[in-house]
C-alpha cells in the first residue's frame, strides 16, 4: 500500500447496543454488572451502563484492519481509555466513529492515529498503530 503523510482513512462508524455487550460479555468472560445493569453502573457513579472498554479499542482496530486490508500488516497497536461509550436501553444503541490519518512514514512502517468517539466526546487517547506498507 502507499501511503502520504496525512493521508486520511475514511471514518468508520459502528453502532453498539445492549444486545453487543451482552455477546462481548459471553465471548470475554467480562460479565461486570456495569455493562448490563443500569442500577449498578449508577451506583459506582457512571451515567448508566456502559461499553467494555476492550470493545471499543476492538472497533477501533476494525476499522483499522478495513483500511489497511491485511491484518498482518499490523506491527504494532494501542490506546488509553479516557471515557465510557455509555449504551442506552433502546434498540438504537450509540454510535462509536474511528477515523484516522497518517501522522507519519519511515522506511516502510506507516503510524496511523486514530480518533475514536461517541456523541463527539473522545473515548480513547494516544490510539496509534504502525502498520507496513
């Protein structure tokens, strides 16, 4: 693949409900009662029950893979949760955005940042990936 400096990837955009993290849940063995119960996420002070933050950081490396199209291009990849993706009780769900750029290109590793949001709030920080090219 050949990338330019600040070459931007189109955003991708996933929408996450209730029904998601209950198959996360299942598929992770994270069965923390702040991702299904309102009542308990409420009561350790967050808004309501919220996204499994390893989740969000598997969207995010989604809509990486989509990009570059070939997983083992993929040197390296990671980032710092920051805010709760908070999943309402409806079947609409919320939406979580990744979008990226090439911050830079060194001798056939390309570093990808990536933006990850919901409802226009950053939910991870320091998202960065290197990838060949």
């Amino acid at each position: 693949m050949t990338w330019e400096t600040h070459h931007e990837f189109a955003a991708q955009t996933y929408v996450v409900t209730r029904a998601d993290l209950v198959r996360y849940a299942g598929a992770s063995g994270d069965f923390n009662p702040i991702h299904w119960s309102d009542r308990v996420a409420i009561s350790v002070g967050l808004p309501g029950v919220v996204a499994h933050g390893m989740y969000t950081l598997a969207l995010a490396s989604r809509a990486l893979t989509s990009w570059v199209q070939d997983p083992a291009r993929v040197v390296s990849f990671g980032g710092r949760f920051t805010k709760p993706v908070v999943v309402p009780d409806d079947d609409e769900g919320t939406e979580v955005v990744v979008s990226g750029r090439v911050t830079s290109l060194d001798d056939g590793i390309a570093t990808i940042g990536l933006t990850v949001t919901n409802r226009g709030q950053k939910v991870l920080a320091k998202t960065e990936a290197t990838v060949r090219c």
